[in-house]
C-alpha cells in the first residue's frame, strides 16, 4: 500500500512538473506542499480503545 501511496505522490509531483500553465511560484508552492505530505497506513491507536467508541455512541 505504501508503495501505490509513493507512486501516487511521484505521479502528482511529475504532473506538477511538465504542467505549463501554471506559475513558477505556484509550481514551487505546489512541490512544497507534496514534500511535506505525510503517508499515514492503517488506522489511529485511539480507534482500539473501547472507551473511544462508547463515547462515540453516547454523543
């Protein structure tokens, strides 16, 4: 899965890249962004804990 993620972010990044309409700034903006993506697999912890879930069904 992390893979297809990283190749998803190399497609967007080269998508970025050969577009010429955008601006220089708005490109360099853009790769910024992509840089700091972060790829998150799975689920958060909180989601195991019981009490998180009762709260959920209570609200």
């Amino acid at each position: 899965i992390r893979t297809v993620a990283t190749e998803i972010v190399q497609a967007v990044q080269s998508t970025v890249n050969g577009n010429d309409w955008l601006s220089r700034e708005t490109k360099t903006s853009l790769r910024t962004k992509i840089q700091r993506t972060q790829i998150q697999v799975g689920y958060p912890e909180y989601i195991l804990n019981d009490s998180y879930i009762n709260n959920l069904s209570e609200t």
